[in-house]
C-alpha cells in the first residue's frame, strides 16, 4: 500500500479526534470533513478541506445528502493498480482516499432514553456513515478504516513511522467496520420493530449482536471457553471480590430475577444455587430474612447467591459472613456491610442498577445448528383476584398470604417444581425432577433435614398436578392448602382428594414451566 495522502473524517463521537488529526497532518496527510467535525479540527488550528468542496456538490436536506457522492465512494472504492479503476477515476476526476474515520450517529443512545420519539430515532439513523464505512471496509486492501477512536493510537502510530498501515491492520479494522454496522443496523430493526408493532410481533428475522464486554476465565466447565456479551454492565456493578465466572453470571441474574418478585415488598432475602432457590425468608429486617430463608436448607448455601430487595445492612452481612458465598445482589450496600463483607477478598459483591428482567420482552436461547428459541419473558405477576377456589374449603388468610409468596419462588425453581411455604418463608423445596411427586419428596425430605414441620404448611406446584398422588402426598406431608395452575384432565379428581382431606385449593389459571 502506497504513504496516506488523503483522509476524510466524519464523527459524532469526537474522543481523541484532534490529537489523531494532528498526527495525520504532521505526516502530510489532507483532511477533508463535515460540519460539525471540521468546525471541531479547525478550532484546533488544523487546516480542513470540507466535504461540499471536495465533490463540487454541496451538503443538502439538512445534512442528510453530503458524502453520498461518487468522489467520496469512487475515491474509496477503486482497486489501486486496476487500470480500469484507475482510467475511470481519472476520467472523471476522483482522487484516492486512503484513510476513514467515522463513527455513527448516536442511535443507540438515542432510543434508550426513556419516552424517545419516533422523530428523533429516524433524525438519529446514519445513511452516509455506514455507506463510508462499508465502502472503505470492502477495500481494505488498499484503505484503511476506523470506526473505534481505541484504534486511533495503534494507526497514528503507524501513520507517524511508515506514513502507511499494515494489511493485517486493515483486515482487522474492516471486520471490526462490518461487525458495527451489523450491530447498528440490528438496534435500529429492532426498535422499529417494536415501536410499529407495540412490541409484540415477533421479529421475521432474530438479529442478535453486542459488544464483548469482557472474556471470563472458562465456561460451565474448565475445558469450556465463554465470554460475557452486551450491556451487563448497565445493570450490575461490581463492587468487591474475584472477576465473575461463567457460571456467577447465571446464578447472580437468576436470584436479581427472583429477588425483583419483592420490589416494595417486607424485607425479603433469597439464597440460590444452580439457578434454583434453596430458601427464601421476609421479615421485619433482613436479619430476620436471613434466619429464615438459611433455616430452609443449611447445606446448600454453601458456595451459593444471595440477593437482597433493599440496601444490605451490617447485621445481615455479619450472619452472611459466617458461611461461603460466591455472590452477594443488592441495590445497595450499607458502609458496615461493606466494612463486614469486603474482608473476605474472593466474594462477589454486586449492586443492581436496573433490573435487568425487564430490560427486553423476549428470552433468546441457543439450541445448537445454528438455532435459537425466542419467547416472552415470563413476567406474569399472580394477585389475590386472579385466584380462583375450587374446592369446597376457601383458604384461610394466613393460607392466602402463604400462596402468594410461594407462588413468587416457585415461578423460579426447575420443573418439576413443589415448594412448600409459609406466609414468609420456604420450607422445603424440590426442583427439577422427572416426576412432580418426586419433587414433592425431595421437598418433604428437605424439610425434614431442616426440622422444619409442613403442618399448615402451603404446598405450590408450578404446572397442575396430573393424577390426585401429588395432591395427597402433599396433605400427607401436613400441607393444608395448595396454590397451582389447574388444567389436568384429572382435575375433577385431584380437587375431590382435596375435599376429602379438607385441603383449600385455588387454581391460578397461569403455569410457570421452567426449563
């Protein structure tokens, strides 16, 4: 590739622009650029040859029409060397341009604030930008192209020693070009989409791009490589201990999820493991909640997550304290917990500062061959008139305020799911069993290790029970009432085995499946 001799720069981002201009001019380069950039170059005292002047075509429809000229694309397009490009070029006027630097309009920044109008999404997509970059991308061979001011250093520094880049340089400047522009242009279909459907449709097309935000040390297991992609960082800030893992980032967002069921609610704390809650207490303090979600399983927590509703205090980081935990979620933390919490160099400590369950309305998952599954976030909130009784005995209050705890937990745990509560706090959980009256098994079992006694307790179960077994296993344990979807064939006769014990059941009309 022959010295740069002509660049045009186009930004919206002006970070580190002029310190990189000056390179470029000390080492002879000509700068041609728009508006509001050349303003910034020349009040830096750097001699700019504007855009209008460099086509012989002047800027129009308010700035939508100015570098969409052939003296722009043909000076970036033309392969060097071809003497066909290099005949037509000269045919018709159109001198080289060696370098871009352009960064687009802020349409990202735009749409997530709050209210936006559709007005001010349009004005903010870039026509002209990605038209330059792509451009310049294509022929990377003989153009070099910067979309990231963090690669303004690495050229500059090129530029200053050889007056010319490398082509493992612009290859990767050219990706790096492609990768934006496909970002930039699945936000804006995205947004659209949502803003001219109501945000219901689903997409004809799933576009799925964001930005590495950091590399983690492997995945689910050693062998595994994995990274972290996206805006996590808009939603999380870590405060204290080790980088988080692969598998930190799964629990941590799963117990945020969990936790946010309780947002204004009583002081509530919930431990996790693996995804799945192994206890949740509320009480008059956190404190309080902790003794009661820890009572629920004292073995589990070990090495778990704990998410609180509202700011950590000293007291409740103390009795934390007392055992191993990987990741502490709150919206705050008080200056004694931290005092408490942060002698313990490895744990995790992590503010919310959204929540991040309802950042977007869909779930995306990967299922392999190049696959995905999209649906709705399930965020259905369950209340006291959505409850319909349907047996003979209506629930008690005290058994009514039990459902409706428990049937915020267990719209979390595994399926086959059967929680077994009180009106604040678990009691025995089982998860993710092949058979719902396995899972109450394990949930009786669990109690029982904890000597927590399910007389009076409520029994909730995540999809409807198929045969009355579940159900009478259930009032055998001491369960006295029972929250669940309904829907079964059988339900004529788990409702009449629940007669038959005196058992209040209510039917929700909603399931929680969680896979």
């Amino acid at each position: 590739m022959a010295k740069i001799q002509r660049a045009l720069l186009s930004v919206s981002d002006k970070a580190g622009l002029v310190a990189f201009a000056q390179t470029l001019a000390a080492a002879g380069v000509e700068l041609i650029s728009t508006g509001g950039t050349a303003k910034a170059l020349r009040d830096a005292g750097l001699v700019v040859k504007d855009i209008s002047e460099h086509t012989g075509f002047p800027e129009m429809l308010d700035g939508r029409v100015k570098t969409l000229h052939p003296k722009v694309h043909g000076g970036l397009l033309y392969i060097r060397g071809n003497a066909e490009h290099e005949w037509a070029v000269k045919q018709h006027g159109i001198a080289p341009i060696d370098l871009v630097v352009v960064n687009l309009y802020p349409f990202e920044a735009t749409v997530a604030k709050p209210n936006v109008a559709l007005h001010d999404a349009i004005e903010n997509i870039d026509i002209g930008g990605p038209s330059m970059l792509r451009s310049a991308a294509k022929n990377h061979d003989h153009v070099t192209v910067i979309v990231d001011p963090k690669d303004y250093e690495e050229v500059a520094a090129l530029v200053q020693t050889t007056g010319e880049t490398t082509l493992e340089l612009r290859r990767k400047l050219a990706a790096k070009v492609f990768a934006r522009t496909a970002a930039y242009d699945a936000a804006i279909a995205a947004h659209l989409t949502k803003e001219f459907s109501g945000g219901t449709a689903l997409p004809a097309t799933l576009a799925v791009s964001a930005p590495l935000a950091q590399p983690l040390r492997y995945g689910e297991n050693p062998h595994q490589q994995a990274a972290l992609y996206g805006k996590f960082a808009d939603y999380f800030r870590q405060l204290h201990g080790k980088e988080l893992s692969y598998n930190n980032i799964l629990d941590l967002t799963a117990a945020t999820a969990l936790i946010a069921e309780f947002t204004g609610d009583a002081p509530t704390l919930a431990i996790l493991k693996h995804t799945n809650p192994c206890g949740v207490g509320q009480g008059t303090t956190l404190r309080e909640a902790w003794d009661k979600a820890f009572a629920t399983d004292r073995q589990a927590p070990f090495g778990g997550i704990i998410a609180v509703n509202e700011p950590l205090d000293g007291p409740c980081a103390e009795a934390i304290a007392e055992i191993f935990s990987e990741v502490i979620v709150a919206p705050s933390f008080t200056d004694e917990a931290l005092a408490v919490l942060t002698k313990k160099k490895n744990l995790r400590l992590l503010q919310i500062l959204k929540n991040p369950a309802t950042a977007a309305p869909w779930d995306v998952r990967s299922v392999g061959a190049e696959s995905f599954l999209l649906q709705q976030r399930d965020l259905k909130l369950t209340t006291a008139a959505d409850l319909k009784v349907v047996t003979k005995r209506a629930p008690s209050d005290a058994e009514l305020r039990a459902m409706l705890f428990g049937w915020r937990v267990v719209k979390h745990l595994k399926s086959n799911a059967i929680l077994y509560c009180g009106s604040d706090r678990t009691l025995g959980v089982g998860a993710g069993q092949m058979s719902r009256v396995d899972s109450s098994r394990i949930a009786v079992w669990k109690a029982g290790e904890a000597k927590l006694p399910l007389t009076g307790s409520v029994v909730c179960s995540d999809a409807f029970f198929p045969f009355p077994d579940g159900l009478i296993a259930a009032a055998e344990a001491g369960a006295t009432a029972a929250i669940q979807p309904g829907g079964s064939v059988k339900d004529p006769e788990v409702i009449a085995a629940a007669d038959a014990r005196g058992v209040a059941m209510v039917f929700t009309g909603t399931r929680h499946f969680r896979h």
